[in-house]
C-alpha cells in the first residue's frame, strides 16, 4: 500500500474552469498542456490535479504562498490577495506603533506584539 500523495503547493496542478487541454502547474507558473512530460511524471506518482472555479480563485490559492502566477487574470487576483495580507500586517504594525507613542505621551508603559493581539483577540 503506497502512501497517498502529499499537497505541495509549490508543485501541484490545477484544472482551472473544468479546462481538458491544459493545467497550471505552479511549479512553471503558467498552464502546461496534458502531455506535459513534468504533469506526466506527477500523475504517475498518485497524484491529482486539484479542480478549481476560476483563475481569480486560484490567484487567491497562489497568494496564500505567494507564488506568483503568469496568467493576467490570475495575476490580478494574486496581487489583490496578497495587498489585502500585506496591509493588514502593515496597518497592524503601525496600530502597534501609535498606540505606544499615544501611551509615551501619556507616561504608561509601552506594550508588545503579544499584548497587542491579546487586545485585539478581545475584540472578537
């Protein structure tokens, strides 16, 4: 009995819109044709394509570990995901930073990353 194939997200395929001529590979960044000896070769391993909506859905999945796509539409999408991460670590960080000027300013004790999430961990 073999073991069932591991994901690896910077080497798998994706069957994008229900597509029967070609894949994208993220390992190559772009679709390959069926008959890729590299797609070839992993299906022989056990291994199965990942079927997927669109390339705006996969832009999204590429963004998660930021691997950058070729195709525009999927660019498109991977750009906005990955601004949207961006910000949100930016914006924290600088949260982070204005609330301990503000706390300076008033004389009390700074606070760190950890207090700062538990903050905002209370939020929710």
């Amino acid at each position: 009995m073999t073991d069932a194939p591991t994901y690896s997200p910077h080497d798998w395929y994706w069957v994008v819109a229900g597509s029967s001529n070609q894949v994208y590979s993220s390992k190559a960044g772009d679709y390959v044709p069926l008959a890729n000896v590299g797609y070839q070769s992993w299906l022989a391993l056990g291994n199965r394509p990942t079927s997927i909506k669109t390339e705006a859905d996969l832009g999204e999945v590429l963004a998660l570990y930021q691997l950058r796509p070729t195709p525009a539409s999927a660019l498109d999408s991977y750009q906005d995901a990955h601004s949207r991460k961006i910000t949100l670590e930016v914006v924290a960080k600088l949260l982070l930073w204005l609330v301990n000027e503000v706390r300076t300013l008033k004389g009390q004790p700074t606070v760190t990353a950890a207090q700062f999430r538990t903050f905002v961990k209370g939020l929710m």
